[in-house]
C-alpha cells in the first residue's frame, strides 16, 4: 500500500499508519517509523513503556533499535548518557562545585587540585568527551607522565597525586552521567620505591643532644621564632596548626590558668583558615610550666610591634597577620650550619624529632598521638626514626633474657661427654659475666 493509500492516525502529535508495518512499528507520514511496546523493568518489578520515533530509520532498523531497547531494560543495564563536555571543563566545574558544598576546604588543598588540572590540561585525555574515555586512554596518559617522571620533570609522588585526583573526576563523571565504569580505578600507582623521602643520612630529625644545641642556637640568633618552634619540637603539632593559634580575643587557643593549648584550626596558605584540623579532630594539651614559661617569655619580649601586639595570634608576623609556610625554611638553614650538622632540616623535623623523643622519653604511643594529632598507629610508625642506639638497648635486653642460662657447646660437649654440673654453672658465670647488661649497652 501506497504512502496516498495509508489511512493516517495522529498520536501523540505525530501521524502514523493505522495498522504497524511490523510488530511494534508503524510508518511515519513524514518519514521513517514510529516505535512503541513495553518490557518488564527487573529494577522495579513494573512494566515500562518504550515509545520513540526514528524519523530516519526504515522498518528493518526501527524493528532491530526496538528489540536492542527490550533487551537492554530487560538486563537492567542503565543507559549510558552521551555528553559532550569534555574531561577538561568538567573537571574545572567538579572542582567549583566541591569547593561550594565544603568538600575542599583547605586553601591547599584548591591549590592542589588546581595544580593537578593545570598538568592535565598538556594531556590529550583532557580533550576527550567523558563518556568516550577508556581505561586504554588513561594507561596513554599515564605512559607520557612516566616520561616525564624518567626525565626529572615531575616526581612520582606527584604523578601519584594527579593519578588519585583523575580517579576521584572519573569517579564522579561516572555517577553524574551514568557512565559504565570509572575509566582510571585500575590504573596502577607510580612507583615510588626508587625515591626515598627519608634516608640515614637524611633523617630530617634530631636527636636529644642536637636538639639542645639547635634551639640554643635558635634563641640567640633568631629569638623571634624560638618559641614557636620550641612548641613545634615539644608537641609535634603541624606547622599549619601553630600559625593559627590565638592567644587573646574571644575565643583564644591558649588557655593561660588552666594551661592548656587548644588546636581546633588550620591555616594552609594565604589568610585563609579552616575550621578543624588536617585530620579532622580537635585536640586539648595540657601544658606543662616549661613551655609556659617559653610562651609567655614570647609574648613579652618578641612581639615587637604594634600590629603584633595588637594581633590576637600568638605567633604573628611583624604586621600582625600569619607567619609563612617557609618561616623556618632560612632559620633552620642557618642553625643547622652553625653547629655543624651534616643533615638538612625542615620545619617536618619538628614533628618527626617529637616520635622519636617520646620513645626516648618512655611516653605511651597513646599519649603521643593524643598530643601530635597523628590519627593512626601507622602514620606515627612513619613519622618515626629508630636509632642505632635504641636497636641496640633492645638487642641487649633480649640477650640478657637468655645469656644467663644459656648452655654452651664447647669442650665435652662436643665430643659427645656430657659436662658435668659443676662445669655447667662455671660456664654458665662466665658468660654471664661476658655478656653487657642492657644498661650497659646502651650507655
């Protein structure tokens, strides 16, 4: 029958054939075929309608695009959208839109991530539409960092960094556009076992002795900043959780008759401060009187100006506002070279020396997290540097436990007689007598 022929019906604002031309297919007075039929929706348990026109399509294929759509809903796939924004734009969007609902919060942590999409924009997976993005395109990415990565561009720690963050976009992408996969959740890590933060040579920590000579150094040639790391070395506590502190005002942090220091901010870059600290948790340390003194020797003497003494912080900078995140960087510097260390030291040496003074000073674990903030066992395991004289205490504790009795095979024994009873404890006094005590060792 004739297209003139064909007796037309109008439904829902299009005029189709009376009577389908196929199962579920009905011809289009304008062109191309209308499609319509329901399947039973295994997400809901209800039966879902399919109606769509193809304007372009003949019966066969408007017959086969009806089918396929039964089968996908029957197999509760959901359908994947097609966008065309770009992996570029819509990371620059998400990371607007994590800022707005408090999810970064940190000023370096935006920082960060604006880092982050400033190197990927150099990636041609940058380009790409989000839905046509494969795991092949981010193993291409990732092949050109390690290039970079080989050639001392970048690190691996920062090919990590913008590994972590690419997964965190596609993880969105994924549920804001309903795409099948996150394309970057099984690419691997950078290597980083080549690159070593921390060495024996470079521990980036000092022991007892050397911290008395560092701060006594500190306090003649840079007063200023004594106290400040005076408290750093005494609690562990970040930089970027001392610039913040108050000690007047309405709310201050130093608490001077109860002596306690409250730790409840954290200022990253800029003037900008975030309410909390880096791990979440508010912290509340009792101050013993010598860092009291220390405090209050600072507040009396070193804050020299009118903005300083007009700040509510208590370790303002000479207008009064934040100190930097490189106050210690030429200080530290300096000490160091003046009493002759041959390691560098960096404002971390603060918190990693407080580990390793606290093992020195029999302090529970459980006390020293509680002071330091550290949130696990693991990272104040990683903040730690074990010495060569601490092994060797505990070496010499062990041996201690068996060297008394120990039975030595010598002499009868090793050709077969059996020593007697006297000989044993002769042998067993001797060596008890050759063997250090862990007291001794350690000393």
């Amino acid at each position: 029958m004739s297209k003139q022929q064909k007796s037309w019906t109008k439904v829902r604002g299009t005029w189709i054939s009376q009577v389908p031309v196929l199962p579920g297919v009905w011809a289009r007075r304008d062109g191309g075929h209308v499609v319509r039929g329901r399947v039973l929706d295994p997400r809901t348990g209800r039966q879902r309608e399919i109606a769509k026109v193809l304007p372009n399509a003949d019966a066969t294929a408007a017959s086969q695009w009806l089918e396929a759509e039964r089968n996908r809903i029957r197999q509760g796939i959901a359908k994947q959208a097609l966008t065309r924004e770009r992996l570029g734009e819509y990371a620059a969007r998400l990371l607007d839109r994590k800022i707005n609902d408090g999810e970064i919060r940190s000023q370096a942590g935006i920082e960060k991530w604006k880092d982050v999409l400033r190197r990927l924009k150099g990636f041609e997976v940058a380009d790409l539409y989000l839905h046509a993005i494969r795991p092949r395109d981010v193993v291409a990415w990732r092949s050109e960092m390690a290039r970079w990565v080989r050639e001392g561009k970048y690190s691996p720690n920062t090919g990590n960094t913008d590994l972590s963050v690419l997964r965190v976009i596609l993880g969105h992408a994924k549920l804001d556009f309903e795409l099948p996969l996150n394309a970057a959740r099984e690419v691997p890590a950078f290597d980083t076992s080549q690159r070593r933060t921390y060495t024996r040579e470079e521990p980036n920590a000092l022991r007892s002795a050397e911290l008395r000579e560092f701060l006594a150094c500190l306090r003649e040639d840079f007063p200023q900043y004594f106290a400040m790391a005076f408290t750093g070395f005494s609690t562990g506590l970040r930089p970027s959780s001392l610039r913040p502190l108050r000690r007047t005002g309405p709310t201050p942090d130093v608490l001077w008759e109860e002596r306690a220091l409250l730790v409840r901010q954290s200022h990253t870059r800029r003037d900008v401060v975030m309410l909390g600290t880096k791990t979440g948790v508010d912290l509340e340390i009792a101050l013993p009187d010598e860092l009291v003194g220390v405090l209050d020797w600072h507040v009396k003497s070193q804050l020299v100006t009118k903005e300083q003494q007009a700040s509510e912080l208590l370790f303002p900078n000479e207008m009064g506002g934040f100190r930097s995140r490189s106050v210690f960087d030429k200080p530290f510097a300096a000490v160091a070279k003046a009493i002759g260390l041959k390691k560098r030291i960096t404002a971390r040496a603060m918190r990693r020396t407080f580990q390793d003074l606290c093992r020195e000073a029999r302090v529970a674990d459980v006390v020293a997290r509680s002071i330091c903030g550290h949130a696990t066992e693991a990272m104040q395991q990683r903040y730690s540097t074990v010495s060569s004289s601490e092994q060797a205490e505990g070496v010499a504790r062990v041996i201690a436990l068996f060297g008394r009795n120990r039975a030595n095979q010598q002499g009868g024994e090793e050709s077969g007689e059996g020593p007697s009873s006297a000989s044993r404890n002769a042998r067993a006094e001797e060596a008890d007598a050759a063997t250090p005590t862990a007291s001794n060792s350690a000393e």
